[in-house]
C-alpha cells in the first residue's frame, strides 16, 4: 500500500534488492574450488576417503559436503586432498554452475534473479544454493536462513 504513495521508494528498494542478489559474496573474481563435484577425496581429519557432493559459498569460503558412505561431512579446503579422479554414478552433471545467474521462479515479487552459491547432490538429485530474502536491518522471526537449496525446475538460465 505505501508503494502508491511513495513509487519512487519503491523502485530504488526493487534495484536495491537486484542488485544484492546480484553482487557475488565473493567479491569480483570468483575464488577457484579445491576439487570438484563428484571428485574422490581424502579427508585429513578422520584420514577417511570419500568424494564431493556439494559445494558452497560459506563463511567467506568454500564449504565442501563430502559423502562418506554412512554421512556426509563437511570440510574447508585445508581439511581435504583432491586426487583428481572422479566417482562415477547414475547422475546427469549439474544443470547450472556455481556463480551462474539464474531467475528463481515463483518467488513473489521479489527481484528474481539470483546466483547460484552452492551445488549439492541429495538422493540422486542436483540441488542450487540461491538466496531467498536479502537481509534485514532487524532479526526477523519469521525468517531464520535466506538461503535455500532448490530444484533444477525452480531456475531458469539467464541468457547474458
């Protein structure tokens, strides 16, 4: 209702919000990943093999999901050793790419275009990061995480 009132306002919120959803967490040049999707890898800390089933931008950092048969432990660059060999499943590869943008449909009428900040494989199914909500200026009961993990159909590529 206040956007009839003060349409300019809203117009600078709408490019506001775009333009968060658009500006990469990780500055301008997008921070290399220590290994890749479905790469078999050594984790130093339980001196355990098993291989990536996500990535994301966590923390001012990659944050790996390594799948290790009875769990899934998560690990930052120094705690794994990539070998470079990739495991091979009944999965397509990802329809999407970190740091790709993508329009997340359906989501109100909020700016829709997003980046994708993380990949994650969940029974046998790609899955992307994307921010939901930007941030507010106060805590929000309602919204305790703005990021989530959608479905390949909720994006759409955007052409650049």
């Amino acid at each position: 209702m206040i956007d009839h009132i003060y349409p300019e306002r809203s117009r600078r919120v709408n490019a506001l919000k775009k333009s968060w959803y658009l500006s990469p967490p990780w500055g301008k040049t997008m921070p290399p990943v220590e290994v890749n999707l479905l790469e078999r890898v050594y984790l130093r800390t339980s001196k355990t093999f098993g291989y990536c089933c996500g990535v994301q931008w966590k923390h001012e950092c990659w944050l790996y999901s390594i799948d290790c048969r009875s769990e899934i432990v998560h690990a930052i660059q120094h705690q794994i050793i990539g070998t470079e060999e990739l495991v091979t499943l009944p999965v397509p590869k990802p329809a999407f790419v970190l740091g790709q943008k993508v329009i997340l449909c359906s989501h109100g009428n909020d700016a829709k275009q997003r980046l994708i900040l993380g990949i994650a494989l969940v029974n046998n199914s790609w899955f992307y990061l994307v921010e939901l909500v930007s941030p507010t200026l106060t805590k929000s009961p309602i919204i305790s995480n703005r990021f989530s993990l959608v479905g390949e159909k909720s994006l759409v590529r955007v052409n650049a």
